[in-house]
C-alpha cells in the first residue's frame, strides 16, 4: 500500500459549508474512491478488457486522468499541459495529485468565486455546474467501472476500504 500518493483516507470535513467546500468534499470522495479502485491492479487487470470493443483498464484509467485534468483546469485556472503519460504508475499518480489539488483549492476558494465561476467550452460558456454532472460524474462512473472490471479479472479492491468514513479500516 502506498500511503505516500493521495487519497489513503479522505481529508478531515473542511471548517464551514458552503458550495466550494461541498464540491471539494466530492472531489475528495472520488479521490478516495480512485486510490482504493486502483490501489494493488497488476499487469493482468491493467490489460482486462471486459469484452472486445471496450477500453482496456489502462485506456480507462487514461479516461479517468482526463477528466481529472479538464476539471482541475477549468475550475483552478490552471495553465499547466497535460502531460503525456504511458504507464499506469504514472496516470495513478497524476490523476491523484489533480483530485488532491483541486480539493486543497476548493477548499480554499472563495464561494462567491465559485458561484461566477464559467467553463468555457469551445463554443460557449457553462456555468460550473456542468462540471458536477459532467466531468466529476463521469469519473465516479468510471471509477465504478474499474472496482467491477478488478472484480471480474479475479483481484477485488483490497478488503477493508469504507467509502463512508473514507477509511481503510
């Protein structure tokens, strides 16, 4: 188990509510998800494919890190490129350093910030809502995807893992 890469347990509740701090408790929630999703995969579960005209494991978790990297761009502000990645080593550690960023900075953000806050699409401007049933519902479904996807190749998250306290018990 890596207890150095993000997510091993949820963060602590943030200190008061409001719409940023929601939205950094769900960001945080499939955070956690994530680590625990992918925690353990091995060679044989990174190229399971449930049936041919599927993504692999790898081309999923490569799905998952650009959802992860749209969201941290748009509501950050982030001017960083998206990295080229191969491995899975490597999309498991970029894609949870964007969750972890992305709920230190909502945490942290001012919700009227938030409230204002546009993603601006190639061809028109969404308000931040549209992250929530797009990109973040997205990779919750996906993150599903990949617990059912172990299961099926015969190596289910690790035992202990508790969704609701955001622990590994």
């Amino acid at each position: 188990m890596n207890k150095e890469l993000p997510y091993y347990e949820i963060p602590k509740l943030p200190e008061v509510t409001n719409a940023a701090t929601i939205l950094s408790r769900l960001v945080d929630g499939l955070g956690f998800r994530y680590h625990w999703a992918t925690e353990g995969l091995s060679e044989n579960e990174i190229e399971f494919r449930p049936v041919e005209s599927s993504r692999n494991m790898l081309e999923l978790i490569g799905h998952i890190y650009d959802l992860a990297f749209a969201a941290h761009k748009v509501l950050t502000n982030s001017i960083s490129a998206k990295k080229e990645l191969s491995s899975f080593e490597e999309y498991r550690k970029e894609t949870l350093d964007l969750y972890w960023e992305l709920g230190q900075y909502l945490r942290k953000m001012d919700p009227q910030s938030l409230e204002n806050h546009n993603y601006n699409g190639a061809t028109q401007s969404f308000p931040f809502w549209y992250l929530i049933n797009g990109q973040i519902a997205d990779a919750l479904t996906h993150v599903g995807q990949v617990v059912s996807w172990r299961r099926i190749a015969g190596n289910p998250q690790p035992k202990g893992v508790n969704v609701f306290l955001g622990k590994k018990m």
